[in-house]
C-alpha cells in the first residue's frame, strides 16, 4: 500500500489523542450520574452508555482487569517464545493457552451481558 492508503486506514495520533479525551468524558459524566442516580432510577440510556466503559466506572475494577490483561499477554508471549526456543510451533498450543489465560475475560462479558439483559427485561416491565 501507498503512504496515502496507510495514512486513510490508520488512526493518527490526533485521532488517537481525541479518543481519549472523548473517553475520559464519557466516563467522567458516566460516574457521576451512576453514582448520583439510585439504581432502580437508572434509564435504558444511561445503562446503554455504560456498555463497554464498564472498567473505567471502579477504578479498582480497571486496576484488576490491567492485571489480568498483562498476566494473559505475559501467558501468550512466554508460550510463543518456548515455542520459538525449541522450534516447535503447535498453533493449537498456544491457542489453548490464549483461551485459558483469557477465560476471565469471557466469563465477564457474559456476567455483563446477562445482567444488562436483566435490567433491560425489568425496565420493560
């Protein structure tokens, strides 16, 4: 690809520094209204704003799930890295490791996904 077709699909640093203001604000605004607003008082559109910024809303939940993301990064590079060693590459090795040092990660989205589910059912009503 051209320099100009690279530039048109990649982010630039602008882009990236825009995101995450946009980012903090939304979670800023987020924290303040969740935790000014009872929960049972909260709106289908306050809880819609919430999906995917979950982790930012506690900061010890954004500290843990940090942790967690490094410990699966660390499990998948020191596989790769003995497989490089021994010159062996099992593809499904370092697939299973992948899945089972990122489990948590799964577990949670479906934790969130049924629970979002659940207020949304109960707001129905």
């Amino acid at each position: 690809p051209s320099s100009s077709e690279l530039h048109q699909r990649w982010y630039t640093a602008d882009d990236k520094t825009r995101f995450k203001r946009t980012l903090a604000r939304d979670v800023r605004r987020m924290i303040s209204i969740v935790s000014s607003t009872p929960g049972e008082c909260l709106s289908t559109e306050v809880l819609e704003a919430c999906v995917g910024i979950e982790i930012f809303l506690s900061r010890d939940l954004a500290q843990r799930t940090r942790e967690k993301r490094a410990r699966h990064m660390i499990g998948v590079l020191n596989e790769s890295g003995r497989q490089g060693r021994s010159e062996r590459i099992d593809d499904e090795r370092l697939s299973r490791v992948s899945e089972k040092t990122s489990r948590w990660a799964r577990d949670r989205a479906f934790e969130l996904a049924v629970g979002y589910w659940e207020l949304f059912q109960e707001m129905k009503e």
